[in-house]
C-alpha cells in the first residue's frame, strides 16, 4: 500500500475519516461497499495504482472502518451527503468517481442528483439497481426490520475465521483460488465483524420498503450525462449481470463490461484487470 495520509472530517453524528493518496493530478473518489468492507479493503489495490497519477480520495463510510461512533442512522440520504461533504471539506469542485456495491449507488446517485461535482462514473457491481419477486422482498424487508436478524445473528455468526473464511470464498469471489491475498483479506474483514460490524448496513435497511425498493435508481439513470463504466462479475452472488447489463443500458453512451468467472469483489478477484478496467476509463 501506497502512503496514506488521514483526513478527519468532524460532523455532528461522529468523526468521518477520510484516507488520501496521491499529491497531484485529476481527483478521484472511491466508495467502498456496505457491511464487512471499508475503505481500505475495497481499495487495496486500487488506490496505490491510482495515487501515481491520481488525486485519492476514500471515505469509510458513517459506521464503518474508523468513521466509527456514529450516532444516528446512516442511510441513503445521510451517505449521498457524505459525498458532497467529503468534496467540499477537500476543495474538490469535480472528480471522478468510482464506487463498489453500496458505493456504486452512492456513485450513480451522487451522478443524478449532483452531476456538476462528477467528472466520470464507474460502478462496480452496483446497488441500487434491484429489484426481488414477491415473497423474497417481503422476507428482505423483514430481515431489514428486526435487529435480532440483520445484526445480532450476524454478528454471532462471524465471530470465528472459519466462518468469515467460508463467507468469502463463497459470497465474495467467483474463485477463491485465484485470490492470492485471501488471507489478508479475511483478516481485515474478520476486523470488521469483531467490531460488531458484520450485520447489513442502515442503507441497505433503509433502501427496501415492504412493496418495493425505496431506493430504486433505474427511472433516473437516463439522466446520467457523464461518461459511465459499469464493471459486473458474471459469478456475483448478488447482483446479477442482467440487472447490471440494463442499468448500464439505460444510461446515454455507458460502457458494460462483464468479467467471466469473477464474482462481486471483482477489485480484490482481479484487480490487476480491474486497475486497467478503471484506469483506462479514468484517462480516456
């Protein structure tokens, strides 16, 4: 890893903590996912490669990684003024940005509704696109409402590296195997859920109403006018390429690219190919 300076951002729910890189060149922003990521572990690989030629910027998102305690709920409205806090704390007018999951959202949201502060898009895996049958929605949103399910059972369940080991290889990643830092990886996700993290996030909580999605991006994403990568894993446990592939279709001139055998850490699956992915989208 590159070298990284900190930036705390004080706020009145807690201290947002900002992780820079990078002396000069074009800004670029990156939103990690929800849940047992942070900062660090969705952009591990990323941010040196960027921070040669990049002004970076990562966010731990309000609960996560050391933007912890929070008090309140973090949800989409709070993690959409989260972006635009980081900027302007910065002096950041514009920059790229790149985001993962939860952040892929926040990335296409932030697109949407503040589009003179985004230079270019990329989402990876991004949320914000689904949508569930009847029955597994409503189960969803059960889930969502009742603590005892989406974070006290969690954490439980998570406290052992066995369980986090078998919850990587088999959520997060097309083919552990050709992980070569799966035990780096697991250590810094164990880090999380022992810091009573491993539960879903208030975005994801707060984004599913009983009937539908309260937060469903699809009817504004043909108001993106920037350009727009979209990076799917074609073994991503869940986001499906279908939903990634019209998300990008509905989006003026988007480039949709699918990664055969990869799943939805794509960027710690491959992240030589997913560095190259971004990077060439960043510089064209």
């Amino acid at each position: 890893m590159t070298a990284l300076r900190d930036h705390v951002i004080p706020r009145p729910e807690g201290d947002l903590h900002v992780h820079l890189a990078g002396e000069s060149g074009p800004p670029v922003l990156l939103l990690s996912g929800a849940g047992l990521d942070n900062a660090l572990l969705s952009w591990h690989h990323l941010i040196p490669d960027l921070a040669r030629d990049h002004r970076v910027i990562a966010p731990d998102w309000p609960k996560q990684g050391r933007s912890r305690p929070w008090r309140g709920r973090a949800g989409h409205d709070v993690l959409l003024r989260t972006v635009v806090d980081v900027l302007d704390d910065l002096g950041v007018e514009r920059a790229a940005v790149v985001g993962l999951s939860q952040g892929g959202a926040l990335a296409l949201a932030t697109a949407i509704e503040h589009p003179e502060r985004v230079e270019r898009v990329v989402a990876l895996a991004p949320a914000g696109t689904l949508r569930f049958p009847p029955g597994l929605h409503q189960l969803l949103w059960l889930t969502a409402r009742v603590p005892l399910l989406s974070r006290t059972l969690p954490n439980l369940a998570f406290r052992s590296r066995a369980a986090v080991t078998a919850f990587t290889r088999r959520a997060l990643f097309g083919d552990a195997g050709r992980v070569a830092d799966l035990d780096g990886i697991v250590d810094q996700i164990l880090g999380e859920a022992r810091a009573r993290n491993a539960g879903s996030s208030d975005w994801q909580n707060d984004s599913i109403g009983f009937r539908r999605m309260r937060v469903d991006l699809r009817p504004r994403l043909p108001e993106i006018r920037c350009p727009a990568l979209f990076v799917q894993g074609d073994r991503d446990a869940g986001v499906p390429v279908a939903t990634t592939r019209a998300a990008a279709a509905a989006v003026p001139g988007a480039r949709f690219v699918v990664l055969p055998g990869r799943g939805h850490w794509s960027n710690r699956e491959s992240p030589d190919e997913v560095n190259a992915l971004v990077r060439e989208f960043l510089d064209g």
